[in-house]
C-alpha cells in the first residue's frame, strides 16, 4: 500500500509539501459548487501559485453521475491534462469518489489527491480506494478501487459545517473504536460536541481511519474482512429507509449511530458482548443524537428492510456483531424474535 | 500475472473448460452486430447450454463510446449481473477494449474473458490489459489497465475475416518477431499467405502474443520499454494519416509494415542494423503488401506527421529503433535528413 496519509490542520502547508514531492505536467482542482464556496477560499492561494486549474461540479449526491463524470473528463482533455497530470479532489464524499473515478480512468488512470471536507469522507470515502458513481438509478453501480496518492486530512473544513454534519461523521468513528479496542473507543466517549477542539478531533480522527485502514489492508476488494465495517449498518439502513418513508429522512451517521445500539444487544444476546459498554455506548448515543422513534408497529417493516438489505446474499438476517470491543464476527444469521428483542432494548435504551 | 491465455482451435471446448473453472452467477457475452453475425453461431451451443445473456452493441471504432458503454453497464444491472458475475467479451479490439472497460468498472469491477475474433485484437488489444473507450473525439481517451482473467485464442474466427484483415493483423506478429529473436523472426518470413494453414499460424500466434506478454510485464503502465511496441509506428501512423487525408485509408497494419521498412532503414543507419535482414523484410512487406505510394512532395508533410505523432513528447522526431533482431533502443532522436534518406530508401526498396 503506497497510498500517503497526512493528518494535519495546517492543509495549505501539507498541500506545497506534497505538490513539491510530486513531479507533474499540469494541475487540476475539483470541487462542487459548495465546497467551492465555503472550503476553496482557504487554500485558494496555495493551489494558485502552483497554477492550478479549477474544475467544478454540482452539489449533491444526485449529482454524482455520469454527466458529472464526462464533464470532469472533458475538462480534462480540453485542458491538455496527460497521464502526467495530477487531479486534487477537494470535498465530501460525493467529489471524492467521483473525481477519484475520473482520475483513475482518465488516459487508463492519472494521480490524484484527496482533500477530504467532512468527517464522513474523511474517517470513509476517502480511504480504501472505492471511487464510483451512480447509475441507472443505482448507488455506485459502476466505479473502480484505486487509491489517492495522497490523502490530507484535517478538522479544518469542519469549521464550515452544521455540527449535525460533524455527528453524523463521527458515528463511523464510534464503530471504528468498537471494532479496535477499549482505549480507542473509551476516548471516543469522552469526546463533547459541546467543547469543539480541534486538535483532539484530529487526533481521534487518526486513530479511526488507521482501523479502517487496517481491515481494508487486510481485504481491499470486500471479500470477508471488510465487512466487519458493516457494523451498525443492516440496523442503520432500515431506520435511514423507514425514515424515508416517513418523508423524515434522518442523516446516514445517525441511523449508524442508533442501529449500532441494536446490534449491540444483539452481541449482548448472541455472543455475550459486555453490557456494561452497551450501557455506556448507548448512553452516549443518547445524550448526543436523541433517539429515533419506532413503536412495535414498525417491527415488520423493520425487519423486512433488514432482510433485504443489500449486502445480504440470502433472505436471512445477517450481522456483522461483536464478541467484545474489536473482536468481531462477520456473517451472524440471527432470528427474528431475537431482532425484535432487540429493538424492544432499543427503546429501553433511548428511553422511547 | 494471474491471466490465462489459451490458444487453441477448438475454442468450444475452451469456453466450457474455462467456465467449469470459474465460480459465476451469471454468464453474459459481448459482441457487436459483425460478431454477433459472423462468429457467434460457431459458439452459440456451448454460451446458450451455459445460459448466456447477450448484449450487442454497434460495430465499428466510431461505436467505441460512451453510448456503447452506457448500453453494456444497462444490460448489465438490468440483467442482474453482481460482482460474482462474468462477461465474455467476443470481437475484435474494438469489443475487447469497450467490454474490457465495462467489466472493469461494473460494480468495481467484474471478471471478463476475452475470445479475440481479428489477428490484430489477438496479437494487440486482448493482451497487455489496456481497455477503454475514445472520448470527446480521442482515440482510447479513458480507460483503465486491468487484464482478463483468461483469453482464448484461436486462428478460427479468421475464416470469416477477408484475407487484407488477416495480413494486417500479421504485420504486427512480424514487428514482435523483430523485437524477439532470429528464429521467431525467421518463421514469420516463410509463412505463406496462399497456402492458408491455420495450425501453423496459431504456433506463429502464440509465439508472438508471448513476446509482447513479456515486454507488458516488465512495463505494465508503459513507462519505458512497452514503448518498443511502437517499433514502425511512427512512420507508419504518418503514412496512415497521408493515406486519410488523400481520402483513401489503409488498413492500420499494412501501414506499420511499410512503416517498418523505414524504420529499420534509420536503425541501418544510425543502429547498424544488418542490412541482408532488412532486405529480406522489405521483400516479404513488398511481396505480400505491396507499397505505399509517396513522391519526396510528400515528406514535409510526412516529417510534421512524425513530429506530431501522439507518443512523442517534446517537438523532435523520436523512434523506437534495432541495434538487431530483439536488442530495441527507445527514445532515438533522429535529425529530418536521417528520415528524409531513409524515406528515399523505402521507395527503392518498395519499387517506387
């Protein structure tokens, strides 16, 4: 693995360092309209003295698709970028994995480096090498794994988000500390949203994307391992869809934050997890992102969205869950009446 | 290097062979509307009995698009395809790169056979993993390296080809065996196009598919010595756009073959390339392609095609030439007499 990781705040510094160890012909900058407006003014002047090209794109998920995609080739092209070019992908997760995709296709692949601007793309898109967009109405139907160069990592952008933003990533941080160990998870918990501090928040941030970056080491192309990162996730995704349909769509890291409580007590029930930590972790959650609200009512539906959550082969309900913190079980088959149970200590848990 | 190249006359057995071996869901098969005519029937029973899904797009490199593409990522998702899916690609290099690519980048990436139907694809554009689509009016402007999992080569789809098809494929088989060694290069000078013998021509196949499979590992990402395959085609993309803009076009290898002749005129003078074997090869170019017809009128325009071939880096005139059979030099600056001598050169040794 070749790829380079800097955690710095001081981004304008580790851009000049990492430009001046590169030897290129020509150098382009993506964005999409808002990290152009709000992220760009900060390094607008070091990319200029390297004659930077700008290149930039809609907001938006929906926006991550192939008239995005041909208009980063063309611009591209018409710009005289040749395989010796480099591409810098500054944004949240949507320009990352789509000017990653560009970049590795363009003349069968030039270098780029991500500058990730949330937390989510930071402490996820932007490592492990997925790029892709979306297609014919599908998430990431077509992509490549190739991994940046370089990766700059740093609190600063998050100056510029609405702190549920800043939650939201920090939710896939929290699963990455259950999937490392104690130490790691138990300073997690001591982080306050209320004290933002930055420094720490980078220091938090390193450790979390150095787990991540383990099990992808271990499992680039998502054989086995890799789907330990689904911790939190089949839960997760059934409350983001249920949300959904309740036109009251709810942030992807919260969804994570409270369907990791779920899989929690099922660790608990199945695989005797501490439920000394489900307490603590659950209170967190609590205290940080509320709860979200189901009654038994929703349990059918519930449980059907679980059972066809993607990332399942059968029509079995399927977990990755935890033995104790960092010791995970990929491939769990569960029953239904141990999933309601757990939805019931759910809302014990979050006090619904 | 994990692909597997088969070469074989009876492709049938190769196919079940091959997907006996391979764990897969669904099977699909490219071809394009020639192929899928052509040479499909040969090979329906055994695609069909292993429930293939087909898709058929466009021939022609002018179809070797986005639209092309977008079709084949379509057919794809709408058929079901997973990542435990496999596609065939069945044509010439126009399908191998399209469906190469399409594979490549299907859901991150799927497995893909290439079955190569012209001489040229065999030799050229099924191996060495070079994939893609031209773009925005560019030749192979995105794309990606990344290899088939297995190729099946066969001299059998050439039956259908018409015979100016096979000699163009051909002519890079002879620049192979001017980068190999005397004894390939030998066995390729005594083939004979009359007297058609398609074991013998698959021996010569497989001999010269190993030469650039060997060049391709030592440079993958064509960063030096990959560009030794470029051997005749300076002067012969040169002599190929002469031919466009006189509105008559040559067919590619009829062109690096006289291209050949000039360059290893310039490694005669410049390299000390034995002049008997460039005799012997300007012989078997004249007997078997005739000539190109220039006038010296021609050779400022042919001098500014050379410096402004694609591969070329800076303004000079670059070529890759022989010191002898198999010992290449890339990068050889030439000065405009040097070419100008050797184009005076080609026409006596081409009879014009």
């Amino acid at each position: 693995m070749s790829q380079k990781i800097i955690f710095t705040n001081d981004v304008n510094q580790a851009i000049e360092k990492t430009l001046d160890g590169v030897d290129y012909n020509k150098l382009f900058v993506l964005t999409d309209i808002n990290t152009a407006h709000f992220v760009m003014p900060k390094f607008k002047d070091t990319l200029s003295k390297n004659g930077v090209i700008d290149i930039t794109i809609k907001s938006g998920d929906v926006n991550k698709n192939l008239e995005s995609l041909s208009h980063v080739w063309k611009q591209l092209g018409e710009n005289g970028a040749t395989r010796r070019s480099v591409l810098i992908n500054l944004g949240g997760g949507m320009v990352t994995d789509l000017g990653g995709f560009a970049a590795s296709t363009f003349k069968r692949g030039i270098r780029f480096i991500n500058i990730p601007t949330t937390l989510l793309s930071a402490v996820d898109a932007a490592v492990g090498g997925k790029t892709g967009i979306n297609f014919n109405g599908l998430k990431n139907e077509v992509g490549v794994f190739n991994e940046a160069d370089t990766v700059i990592i740093s609190t600063l952008p998050l100056d510029t988000l609405p702190i549920e933003e800043v939650k939201s990533g920090y939710a896939e941080m929290l699963k990455h500390g259950l999937l490392s160990s104690p130490e790691v998870f138990n300073k997690l918990l001591e982080y306050d949203f209320q004290d933002y501090n930055p420094e720490l928040l980078l220091d938090l941030l390193e450790e979390s994307v150095n787990v991540k970056r383990e099990i992808v080491r271990q499992d680039p192309h998502e054989n086995g391992l890799r789907r330990a990162l689904n911790l939190g996730h089949t839960a997760g995704h059934a409350f983001e869809s249920l949300a959904m349909k309740r036109m009251s769509p709810i942030p992807h890291g919260y969804a994570v934050a409270w369907g990791m409580i779920v899989e929690l007590v099922l660790s608990h029930m199945i695989l005797k997890f501490d439920s000394s930590v489900l307490h603590r972790y659950a209170d967190y959650v609590y205290r940080n992102y509320g709860a979200f609200n189901i009654t038994c009512e929703d349990y059918p539906e519930l449980l059907s969205l679980m059972r066809h959550d993607k990332k399942i082969n059968s029509g079995e309900i399927n977990f990755s869950l935890l033995g104790s913190i960092g010791d995970v079980k990929i491939n769990c088959i569960t029953d239904e009446d141990d999933v309601k149970a757990a939805l019931d200590i759910y809302r014990d848990l979050v006090h619904i």
